[in-house]
C-alpha cells in the first residue's frame, strides 16, 4: 500500500532522526547527506516491511473519519428541511381556513421553532455519548495514535536499522584497515598455495602419463638424425628466448616420407623439455575421409593434456541437423579460450599430424606458451605473420644413400646379408624413391631376397608410385591368410587393434590371428603401436582397401564387418557383465568369453576402447542389436572408468546416426555421466527426457532403468520425497524374475533416500534383499554400493564396528571392479566413522586424502561431501577457523550444484559452528546474527524438502542462540517443534534433547514465575530421566543430574539462562545417531 504525502512526512520525519543519530554513534564518520539521500531512495522498501501496521492504522483512520462529524451539512439537512415544509404548510393553511395574516405567520414561526428545537435535541442525544467513545477511545491501547505509533515503531524495528546496518557494513568493508587487510591476506595464502599445489600435483599427473599415450619409438629410425638434432636447437634457442612464445616446425615433404616418425621421435627425445605431449590426426591429405574439424581436434587435446572433463562430455552445437555456423564457431572460439588458458605457462609438445588447413594449425598453436608445435604436412605451410610463434619450415624429402642405407639393413631379417652390393642397394633406393616407408617395406624382405634379387623383383612391378611397389611386392609375399587379413583391416579404421578384432575380421581364434598380425608387421605392413597393438599407416590403408573392394565380394565384406561388431558387443559385454552381473541390459550374455580374472577383462577393454570407438564409426549395414550392445557396454565402461570424453564422441556418433535406440541408450549414460560431474539440473533434464523416450517406444525395462537413476539425481538435488516416487515407480515396473538385477539396483537407491528420510529400519530391509538379489545376479559393482549404503545406515544408527565392515568390504569391491569413483566415496565414509567413534585427528588426514581422490576423479559431489566432513574433523581438533572455511567451500559447491539437502546440511554445521567460534570469542551468544540466520535458512532447506530429523536439530540450535539472547518463551516454543518433529519420526534420541532444554528454559519463561517454572522444570526433569530407552546418548544422563542439582539450589533471573555456560547442550555428535529403534530380527 502506498503511502499517503501526510503519513510520508511523518516516515521522513523518523527517518531524520534514525540519520542523525547514526552519525552522531560513528562520531562524524558517516556522511549524513549520501546516507539521507540513500535512505529516502529506499524508503518504500522499507516500508514494506511495516505493511501489515501501516494498513491497519489507515483503516482504523478511515473507519474514524466516518463517525467523527455529527453535526455536519448531512446530519441536519433533512430534518431542517422538514421543519421548514412543516412551517410553510402552517402558515398557509391558516391563511385559507380566513386566519389572520399575523396569526398565521405566528403559527408558522412557532411550527419552526418547535421543528428546529427537535432537530438540535435529537442530534445532540446521539452525539454526546459518541463523542464520549471516541474520547475514551482515544485514551484507550488500540486507538488510531497508537496503531500510528505501532506504525513508526515496525518502520524503525523492521526498516530504517537494518537498512543503516547494512550500510554501516558497507561502509566498513570499503575502508578496511592496512593492517587487516595485511593479516587477511597472509591468512588466507596457505589455503590458495595448498589448492594450487593440489591443482598442479594433478594436472602434472595426467599430463606424465600423456606421453605413454604416444606411439612407440622402436620402430626404425635411420637418416633423420640431422632434422633431429635441428628440431632440439630450435627449441633451446626457444627457450633461451626472454619470449614465451611457442615453436612451431613444420615437417612438409611427400607421403611415405617419414614425417609423422619423425615428429614422434622428436616428441620422445625431447620429452625432458616438457611436462606432456600429445598426437592428434588432422586427416588432411587423406583420402575419401573428410578432415578433422577444429571442434574435434580442441576436444582431443583437452582430453589428453587434462582439461576439466564437463568440457568433453557436454558438445553444444555438435548434433545432428544443427548449421556449421555461428554456434559452432561460437563453440571453437569458447573451447579455444578454454585450451589457450589451460596452456598457459604449461609446456607441452603437440605433434599436428596431416595438417592442411593454416586457420586450422594456427588455433591449435597454444598462446602463452613455450610449447613445441611439430606441423606435419604434405606442402609447406604459409603460417600468417601475425601468430605468435617461432615458426620453422622442415623439408623431410627422401634419404641420402647412407641413410637409405641404413634403414635397409635396419629393415632386413637378417643380420648378416653378406658383402656391400652398392649397385642393388643403390637401385633398391632409386626404385623406392628414397622414401622410408616403402625402403622399410621392401627392405623388410632382405634375408628372404639377396638386395639384387629384391632390386630386381621391384623393377618387374612396371610405372608405379615407390611406396605402391613396395606394397605390391610384399602383399604377394604373403599367404593368403595373411592377404585377406590386411585387406579387411582396412574396416577397423584409423585406431590401433589387436588380436581379438583380426580374430573376428577373419572368423579365426586369437592365437592365429595374433602370429598373422605379428608376420605382417614383420614384413612392414603394421606399424607397431605398443605391446601387442598395431595401426595401418594410411598409404598402406588405402592399398588395402583398394584390394579388398577388388578382390572380395560385398557380402564378404559385410559379413566381416558384422562379425566384428558381434564379437566385440560379446566380449565387452562380458566384462561390463562381471562387473555389473546379470542387468536387464546384457540378457542372455553368460561366460566370461577367455577372460582369466576380472582385471585381466578390464585391462582387455581398456586397450580395444579406442578400437571400439573407430569400429562403431564404419558399422553401417550392420545387426541394429549387436551395435546397441557393443554401445551400452562401451558407454557403461565409460562410466565406470570417468572416459566423459569417448562418452561425449559416442552421443555425438549416435546423434548422426539418429537411431531412436542407440540415441536413448547412449544419451540415458550422458544424463548418468552429468550426474557425476554434479551437473544435477541437466542430469535432470537429459534423464526426464529418457524416461519419456522410453515410455514412448513401450520399452517398460528400459523406463524403470531411466527412472532409477532420474531417481539418484532427485536424490542428490534433495527432493527426496519425489526421489521416492520414481524409485517406487520403477520398482514397479521391475516385479518380474528377469529384471530382478535391475531391481537390486533401484531397492540400493530407494533405501538411501528412505535413509535420509529418517526410516532407517525400511532401508536397512532395502539393502537386505537388494544385497541378496546382487549376488544372485553376480554384480559386483551392485554389491559394492550396496555395501557402501549399508555401512552409511549403520553410520547414521551409530554402529561404527558393522559400518567399517561394510564399507571395508565395498572399498575391496570397488578395487576389483577399477571404479576410483567409487573407492574415494567409501574412503569418504571410513574416515566419517573415525570421526563418528571419537578419533577426529585420523578422520582429518583420510578425509585429506580422500579429498584428493574426489578431485582427480572430478567428482564435485564427493568433493563437497568430503569437505562438509572435514570442516565437522577440524572442529573436532579444535581448529575452528579452518573448520568454518571448509564448511562454508561446501556449502558453496552445494548451493553451485543445487544440492539442497547438502546445501542444507552445511548450513546448518556452518552455523553452529560460526556461533560456537564467535560465543568463544565473546563469552556469550549474543553476536550471533549470522548463524541464526544460516540456521533459519538450514531450517527453511529441510522443511522445503521434506527431512524432519534435519529441521529438529536446527530448531534446537536456533533455540540456544534465542536463549543465549534473552528471548526464552521463543526458545522454548523451537524446543516444542523440534519435540513434535523428532516423535514425528520416532527419534527418541533426539526428542530427549528437546524436553531437556526445555527444562532449562522452563524458569525463565513461566508464566507462573521463577517458582512455578522451576518446579515445572524439576517434575520434567524427574519424567525425563526415569524413561530410559536404549537409543539415550550418555551425555544426557549426565547433563539431567547436573541441573537437577542446579535446580535445587535455586535459579536466579539476574544470571540468566546458564545452560550454555555450564555445557549442558548437545554437541556435534548428539545429532549425528539417529535414535531410531533398529528393526527388530
């Protein structure tokens, strides 16, 4: 309601004097005319915060209005009126009845007289005993003066202070003094300089184990020694260089030539020089493949030099339909900034395999940065002027004699091939063009051929390129085992592979086809990758494919394809399945397919991930089914493994594809994978979207599944109670015996929301059958997180012993199974019993380490977990700054994740123990403005969402600082609710507490007095203590016989409320056992 011009002049009135005497308490600090003209810009909001007054008082002026006037123009008219007519009338009827003419105006004028007499008199009755009402109301509490002052007095109370609060903080924080601003600044550097360490420790790890992503160096190497050591001046001189820039080389010369090995070499060589390295295939001068796009490139590099991992997994403007313009350029501008910064001040070598784009190259040229860039090209590159870069052009053409030389004998099988025959070797090198790919191809026979019989066999091969002469050469050498092997690994792409996909490419057992992979290396067909993993270099590709489409028939072809993709939706169907067990996903997959042991399943998958990936990009044509379970498996690897970068390719893969089941399949992982990065609200709205999709096609397994893990995510964001409904929902659609490992999963869900919901017994019932039908099923994975569930309900109870079984036992599953992400949460959880069983200075330092963990693994969830437990370990230890600073980076990272039962949770700590540090400080509760309001707003997060044990605990920290401030009757009606909220439930643990505290606030807030309160008091008490149950925490018993005998002794009104000073409070560890009766065997 708006103010009216005379009641806005009373407000400024106040508002006046609130300002002057302001400045008057900051001794003149404060400018009285910037505040004023601050204050009246401000006054309507903070008028609104006396509205309800306000309306009140101009409601009761209105109603005063209307009674306050009796003699006014309306009250006498009509009467006045009608003695007039009455006189008039008089006078003229006597006038026609022959009276006189002055006996009828007497008449006349006495009819007047009496009418207006009557009139007076009437009024006057009815006015007197109003205006005596009106009089004594005005005398009277109620009455417009007073709502007027009860108006000015919320205005003042609700208003203008805090508003010249605020602005007394404002000011202070703008002139803080030199010497806090010093002490803030060295306290908080160690905290800056511990995270930055943390930071680099990790990204220095990933970026050591970069170079083990590399190709081998054991290939041979002869006649480039000289391009080598002109490579390594150039980056001395680089570094030399006050400059940091960057050196780019760019190694142009024909295929064949040995750019590429040259380039790795160097990387290798040079490997002290830098903290990482990485190759990345531009694609082009390739063939009949389109080159790689920037887009893709970027996400590469960041995935392989450590770039936050949302960044790969979320690849907006990468689907199918949308236009290559402003978003995707959008999109390599923004990835650009992210590499550019992610470089900065890091050295690294980036070998740009096949460029041909210049715009291309110079985006992948990091800034700020003294990295080696080696540029592999056909033709050499006109990099602008304009790039930041020491730039070098390399010629790699075809090799001297001597060089050519050496190769070949490097090549040959032989060790000893007799006496120096220049003239064969001479032509053997002519014939070959110089190139070392074709002299290592052809030399590769010597030992076989003498060197004139190998120059002699070449030249019968007619006018073809070198490297083709070779390849025909060697291709006929082989047998035709061999031959129809190297054609059909032209399907597997551009990734390395191994024995198991030559296996299925030529419907043989691994053994054979591993010795014909190690012949074709032999004879320079196969590059060697590392351990037993090879690659076609891409001329050898392309004559193998040349030869298969001429030599073999389309349904060959198909049919080799097909058996690949088979064989390998098999084989990773079997590892994810002895991880995961008998889910609805891999139905009717049983074996374990040759694996030895799990690990040695596990260590297979990771090799052939990047072989899978390739192969799904060349499975048009084939079973529909066999590629959707190669997806799932390859996508639940990613999973379990934190790959969100091969995650990311495959949905963009799919989205290309538009297959409405792969596309659900593949994006129902993504909305699990957000999930884990603490992307809740696109968790959220990816999973919706499956479960719809789901619902849709009549899939009903695929929905349960869908909704199971939309579920978890409600779980995690805190709407437990919709988490719930989802949980149940797709238990419901899992009533079935085939689903029953689908159903595991969904009861260890559903009981860690019931756990958080206060019903332990229900989850521990949950986790019983979930635990059975797990090993049913044979899921390891399942059973890890059930027992990592079990072991938080058996938290919660206070039963440390059985909760470090279970989750002892889920840490050594999640070893069994590689999940890191899962070791680090149970690591979490082992240090929270330390803590739970009283030993805080172990908690701290596995909570320290567990920390770590969650970081490497990106885990922000776990890391926010981590860090509210670790501020509850530093309060433990007594290091209450460092306690506050951990809670409140918790609470952050919650608020960020819109986690709002952790976010609740923190707020709560953060809190108490904010009012427990500045009590300490000052001796008493009264500076506590700031925690009673993190705690009003814990409390407003838990009752929003449902969670009572949380809102009773904070009601009952609420009620200590309302107690500690002289506001009692408040104290004891939390103390009340909070009562009501733990029977709510059953907590008598808790409800204990309440009525204890109530009993200490009784004296101060009866309204019998200081005796009748006491006596009250002392009966409660005497109530409380005889109804013993098992669930009690000792310290009550203790606390209850302390103030029986402060009772009995005598309270004193003038000491105040002396709960808080004696200790007679419940601590940390009072809330964290839920006093629930356990469920009865």
């Amino acid at each position: 309601m708006r103010m009216r011009d005379s009641h806005r002049a009373d407000a400024e009135r106040l508002l006046v004097r609130a300002v002057e005497e302001e400045v008057r308490r900051t001794g003149g600090r404060a400018d009285s005319g910037v505040l004023m003209t601050r204050a009246r810009g401000a006054l309507d909001s903070m008028a609104s915060g006396a509205a309800e007054e306000y309306a009140s008082y101009v409601q009761a002026l209105d109603a005063a209005a209307a009674g306050k006037q009796k003699f006014d123009k309306a009250s006498l008219g009509t009467p006045l009126l009608v003695t007039g007519v009455a006189a008039t009338a008089a006078f003229g009827a006597d006038l026609v009845l022959g009276t006189a003419s002055g006996l009828a105006l007497g008449a006349g004028a006495v009819v007047a007289v009496a009418g207006a007499t009557a009139t007076v008199a009437k009024v006057t009755a009815s006015h007197w005993p109003a205006a005596s009402r009106r009089a004594g109301a005005l005398g009277q509490p109620g009455g417009t003066e007073q709502l007027r002052l009860q108006w000015l007095t919320a205005l003042e109370v609700r208003g203008i202070r805090p508003f010249l609060d605020q602005q007394r903080m404002l000011t202070a924080s703008s002139r803080t003094p030199a010497k806090k601003a010093a002490a803030a600044k060295a306290r908080t550097a160690p905290a800056l300089r511990g995270g930055d360490r943390s930071a680099a420790a990790r990204m220095r790890a990933i970026l050591d184990q970069s170079f083990s992503h590399l190709p081998s160096n054991e290939s041979q190497f002869a006649g480039r020694r000289a391009e080598l050591t002109r490579i390594g001046q150039w980056v001395h001189a680089a570094r030399a260089s006050t400059e940091t820039k960057p050196t780019v080389v760019v190694l142009h010369g024909p295929p064949g030539a040995g750019r590429t090995t040259l380039a790795v070499r160097a990387a290798h060589d040079l490997k002290d020089q830098f903290r990482g390295a990485c190759v990345v295939d531009l694609r082009g001068g390739a063939d009949g493949e389109t080159p790689l796009p920037t887009r893709d490139a970027l996400l590469h590099l960041l995935n392989r030099l450590g770039a936050p991992r949302e960044q790969l997994l979320f690849r907006d403007g990468g689907s199918a339909g949308r236009s290559a313009g402003s978003s995707a350029e959008q999109q390599v501008r923004r990835l650009s900034e992210v590499y550019n910064q992610h470089l900065t001040g890091t050295p690294v070598t980036i070998v740009l395999d096949d460029a041909s784009d210049v715009e291309q190259v110079r985006t992948l040229v990091p800034e700020r940065s003294d990295s080696l860039v080696l540029v592999t090209a056909r033709e050499p590159l006109d990099l602008p002027g304009s790039l930041q870069a020491w730039v070098h052009q390399l010629e790699v053409g075809a090799l001297d004699p001597a060089g050519a030389e050496e190769l070949l004998r490097e090549a040959s099988q032989e060790e000893d091939l007799g006496p120096y025959d220049y003239p064969s070797s001479e032509a053997i090198t002519e014939l070959c063009g110089g190139l070392p790919l074709a002299l290592r191809i052809a030399g590769s026979s010597l030992g076989e051929r003498t060197p004139s019989a190998l120059a002699a066999d070449l030249a019968a091969y007619g006018p073809v390129t070198p490297v083709e002469r070779a390849l025909w050469l060697r291709y006929t050498d082989q047998s035709e085992q061999a031959r129809r092997l190297l054609r059909r690994l032209a399907l597997a792409g551009r990734a390395s592979l191994g024995a198991a996909a030559a296996a299925a490419l030529l419907s043989a057992d691994e053994q054979e086809a591993g010795r014909l992979l190690t012949a074709l290396s032999r004879a320079g067909l196969l590059d060697h990758v590392r351990g037993s993993r090879y690659r076609l270099h891409d001329l050898v590709r392309g004559f193998a494919l040349a030869r298969l489409l001429d030599e073999e028939e389309p349904a060959e072809r198909t049919a080799a394809q097909e058996r690949l993709i088979v064989n390998y939706a098999e084989l990773a169907g079997a590892v994810i399945r002895m991880v995961d067990g008998k889910m609805s996903t891999r139905a009717g997959q049983f074996g374990s397919h040759g694996f030895t042991s799990l690990d040695a399943a596990l260590r297979w998958l990771d090799e052939e991930s990047s072989f899978i990936t390739s192969a799904l990009r060349h499975a048009e044509g084939v079973d529909q089914a066999a590629v959707l379970d190669l997806l799932g498996a390859l996508c639940d690897y990613c999973l379990l493994r934190g790959d969100l970068y091969r995650l990311g390719e495959i949905s963009e893969l799919t989205q290309a594809v538009d297959q409405g089941l792969l596309e659900r399949s593949v994006q129902w992982r993504t909305g699990i994978a957000a999930r884990q990065l603490g992307e809740l609200d696109k968790a959220r709205t990816t999973l919706s979207s499956v479960v719809g999709l789901y619902r849709e096609a009549q899939n009903d397994s695929g929905t349960a599944l869908a909704l199971c893990s939309l579920g978890i995510t409600l779980h995690h964001q805190g709407n437990l109670t919709e988490a719930a409904a989802r949980l149940r929902e797709a238990l419901e659609l899992q009533t079935s015996e085939d689903q029953a490992a689908d159903r595991a999963w969904s009861m260890h869900a559903l009981a860690a929301v019931e756990r958080d919901r206060a019903h332990p017994a229900e989850a521990l019932a949950l986790l019983d059958t979930a635990l059975v039908l797990h090993r049913e099923g044979e899921s390891l994975h399942g059973e890890a997180w059930t027992q990592f569930q079990l072991g938080q309900v058996h938290l919660r109870m206070g039963d440390v012993e059985r909760a470090e079984l279970a989750l002892r036992t889920a840490l050594d599953l999640y070893g069994r199974t590689r999940d890191e992400r899962g070791e680090a949460w149970a690591l979490t959880q082992l240090a929270r019993a330390r803590l739970l069983d009283g030993d805080p200075v172990p908690a701290v330092e596995q909570l320290n380490a567990a920390l770590s963990r969650h970081r490497d693994n990106e885990d922000a969830r776990g890391e926010a977990w981590t860090l509210y437990y670790l501020g509850q370990a530093l309060e433990e230890t007594g290091e209450t700054d460092q306690a506050v600073r951990q809670l409140e980076r918790s609470r952050t990272m919650f608020s960020r994740m819109r986690d709002v039962y952790g976010l609740a949770c923190a707020r709560h700590h953060s809190g108490r123990v904010t009012r427990d540090q500045r009590a300490a400080q000052t001796g008493n509760l009264r500076n506590s403005g700031f925690a009673r309001q993190l705690l009003v707003d814990a409390r407003a997060d838990f009752r929003r969402i449902g969670v009572a044990h949380g809102e009773a605990w904070t009601c009952l920290e609420l009620a200590l600082i309302d107690a500690g401030n002289q506001r009692a009757p408040q104290a004891l009606d939390l103390c009340g609710e909070a009562a009501g909220l733990f029977d709510s439930y059953g907590d008598a643990r808790g409800a204990d507490w309440a009525r204890f505290l109530r009993c200490t606030l009784l004296p101060y807030s009866s309204p019998g007095g200081i005796e009748v309160g006491t006596v009250v008091a002392q009966q409660e008490l005497a109530e409380l203590v005889a109804a013993g149950h098992p669930t009690r925490d000792g310290k009550l018993e203790e606390c209850a016989e302390a103030f029986r005998v402060v009772l009995n002794r005598g309270v004193d009104l003038e000491d105040g409320w002396q709960a808080w000073r004696l200790g007679l409070t419940p601590t940390r560890h009072a809330r964290e056992i839920m006093g629930v009766a356990p469920p009865t065997p």
